[in-house]
C-alpha cells in the first residue's frame, strides 16, 4: 500500500516538474485597437504545446484564449483554440465562448497563426471569424543566452487590433 502511494507520489512530482520546469508565465502590455480602444495588461501561461493568456482591455473587457497545439518537425502547429470574452458594456451579450481550428508556423524568432473562431451555431461573417497573430521573439544580445523571451505580438480577432509588449519568464 505505501508503495504504491509513493510511486504515484513520485510520478505527480515528476509530471509536476516537468510541466514546470519547460513552462513560462506570460506577462505583457499593450494597446487594443478597434472596437475597443484601451491599453492591455496580459498574464497567461505558455508551454511548447499548450497556451492560456487572459487579456484585460483596461475598462472594457476580458479576453482568455488557449490552445493546445501539436507541432511537426517543419515548424507546422495545428489544433484546437477557445476564445473567451467577457465585455462591460454589454449588458446582454456580456459572456460569448467561441472556438474553432488554427494553424501556424513557428520556428525560434517567429510565430504565425492563423484560424476561423466560431459558435458553430450558425454562418459566421467571414471578417468576424478570422482569428490571426504574428509573434515576433527579440534575439538574445550578442554573447549572451537568456533564459526568458521578450516578444512583440500583433493579433487580429473580431475587429480589435491588439499589439503587446511581453516577456516569456521560465518558473525555473
């Protein structure tokens, strides 16, 4: 009995660490663009394969996006996103949940993504379902290797138009 409880205690502290120890906490600013001016804070959770950023335009409204992404050798990612909003202003559609497919290239300076967010309930408008981002990842100074990424990200969705500033910091 107790052997069998440390073996899964071992296995949970490895899975634990191991999630920890390749993982890096999102931190970022920014400004949104479009139907909802305002600057962005953003904190979120980022692994190779897996993504959950929660985006506040200061006053207006919640964004919380992720993903989990599989990856080819190429650089190819493909897989399922949800995009959560959560607006002030509106009163009676305050809470809408969309998701749908994206696709991407990523390599270590860039990443590109690119997908259709829906209910699936009905047709959505063309311009309204198109979710896009383009990350660019800062090199390392000359002669230095960091451990976190600084990035500049533009992202398109649902006519806001967000750039930010953020910095990929390893738990480790």
């Amino acid at each position: 009995m107790l052997r069998a409880f440390l073996r899964r205690a071992l296995v949970f502290y490895l899975l634990t660490l191991i999630v920890f120890g390749f993982a890096y906490f999102n931190f970022g600013v920014g400004y949104n663009y479009g139907n909802s001016p305002n600057w962005v804070l953003r904190l979120g959770y980022e692994e190779s394969g897996f993504t959950l950023n929660a985006d506040w335009t200061v006053n207006k409204l919640w964004n919380i996006y992720g993903g989990v992404y599989f990856g080819s050798d190429l650089g190819l990612i493909v897989g399922p996103t949800i995009y959560a909003t959560y607006d002030y202003s509106d009163s009676e559609n305050a809470f809408s949940v969309v998701y749908g497919p994206v696709v991407g290239l990523t390599n270590k300076q860039l990443s590109i993504q690119i997908g259709y967010l829906s209910d699936f309930r009905s047709i959505a408008d063309i311009s309204d379902a198109v979710f896009a981002s383009l990350r660019f990842y800062i090199p390392d100074p000359p002669g230095m290797r960091m451990k976190d990424k600084l990035y500049v990200e533009a992202l398109y969705y649902k006519g806001n138009f967000k750039i930010v500033i953020g910095l990929l910091e390893p738990y480790f």
